[in-house]
C-alpha cells in the first residue's frame, strides 16, 4: 500500500470512528455528563486539584488527628516526589500540545468534525451525513490536532503511574489513567475532536509525563525549593 493509499485509510477510519460514536454513544444523560468530564482535562483544573490533593496528604502526613504537629523531612520528601513532576507534566503538556497544534494548522489547518461537515455541506459534499455538539456547547472550528485535554490528562496519569510504582497507590495511579481516557473519549463524544486527535494528544501527554519524570529525578527545578522547606523543619 502506498502512503497515499495508507493516510486515506487513516482519515477514513478517523471520519468513520467520529459518526459511529455519534450514532452509537449519544444519550440525553451523557450529553448532560461529558461536558462536565471534559472540562477536567483543563490543565488548571487539573494543576488546582493536584494542589489540593497534596495539601490533603500533607495535612495528615503532620497531624495525628488531635492536634498539629511540625512536618518532618520525610513528609515533605513524600510529596515533592510526586508533586513536582505531576505540576511540571501537566505544563509541559500545556505548552507543547498548544504549540504543536499552531505548527501543524500553519502546514495543513485541522478543522473540528462538526466546523468540518458544515463546511462540507457548503460544498454540496456529504451531505448524508449530519453531526452536531452536545445541545449548551458551541462547537470549535479549527487547529484540533493533537487534543490538549487529553495531553494533560495523560501527563498527569503517566507521572501517577510512575511515582506509584508497586505501593497501593497503583490503584489509584491506574484510576488516573482511566479517568484520562474517559477524557479524551469525551472530546469525540462532544464533537470538538476527532480521534485521532485524541489519540495524538494521548502521546503528547505520555511523552510530557516521561519528561517531567526524567527531569524530577535529576532534582531540577524542585531542589531549590525542597531544600527550602526542608529548612522549615530545622527552624
């Protein structure tokens, strides 16, 4: 098979994948639900409530459940070992999904699914085919690829899973990965994506979660300010 022939197999499978989803999936209840679900994969959403889970685990890390006591050095070491690289990730994917999504719409522009067929059906093509938004959410037009929800989501899952490693939290590192899927599926159910896009942002993020990860573990950029909480509890 040629490229040609190979990319025309893709799009096609991407066209047809993003109707089947419309067709198949689409229910008053969820059409109530995802958009709820799709607005996690917002990276300050996510940076706010990485923030407040930390906040959780130290709060009880330095309390014995009477009274407050100084936080010691290996409570703090606990949750800059995760906490770092998980806000560093979901930056990184912040930026690079953004800036790949420039990049590419400057070579060949991304139109949405349902900017696409609208556009289409001006043109007197497919005209069969019909695909809208959920009813309460403006449809988006254009530069979709790769899905900067689903970049965050999985940056955010990749650094849970490797912080995690085989202590209990792995079940909750896997609920993270689940839970970024459930994301990025939520950008096709909603139309704004197509699923190559998510499958895109999907990499984006892993790659993001592996970087942030790399960089923790050389003690870049977080020894600084480790260091200077650790001074907190020599006071």
């Amino acid at each position: 098979m040629s490229w040609h022939g190979l990319w025309d197999a893709v799009v096609g499978w991407d066209r047809r994948t993003m109707l089947e989803v419309a067709a198949t999936c689409r229910t008053p209840v969820l059409d109530r639900v995802m958009p709820h679900i799709t607005d996690l994969g917002l990276g300050h959403v996510q940076a706010i409530a990485t923030l407040v889970v930390a906040a959780i685990l130290a709060s009880r890390s330095v309390s014995d459940g009477r009274r407050w006591q100084r936080p010691t050095r290996a409570a703090m070491e606990a949750q800059f070992r995760w906490l770092g690289p998980m806000l560093l990730a979901t930056l990184l994917a912040g930026i690079v999904a953004p800036a790949a999504k420039e990049a590419i719409a400057s070579v060949s522009p991304r139109l949405r699914p349902v900017w696409f067929y609208t556009l289409e059906h001006r043109q007197g093509r497919h005209m069969e085919t019909r695909l809208g938004g959920v009813p309460g959410r403006r449809p988006l037009r254009a530069n979709g690829f790769p899905s900067g929800h689903t970049a965050t989501s999985f940056a955010v899952g990749v650094v849970a899973v490797l912080v995690s490693g085989r202590r209990r939290l792995v079940g909750t590192a896997l609920a993270a990965l689940f839970a970024a899927s459930v994301i990025g599926f939520s950008r096709v159910y909603m139309a704004d994506h197509w699923p190559l896009d998510v499958l895109g942002g999907a990499v984006v993020g892993l790659l993001c979660g592996f970087a942030a990860m790399a960089v923790a573990r050389r003690g870049h950029p977080f020894a600084d300010l480790r260091e200077a909480l650790v001074e907190v509890e020599k006071a």
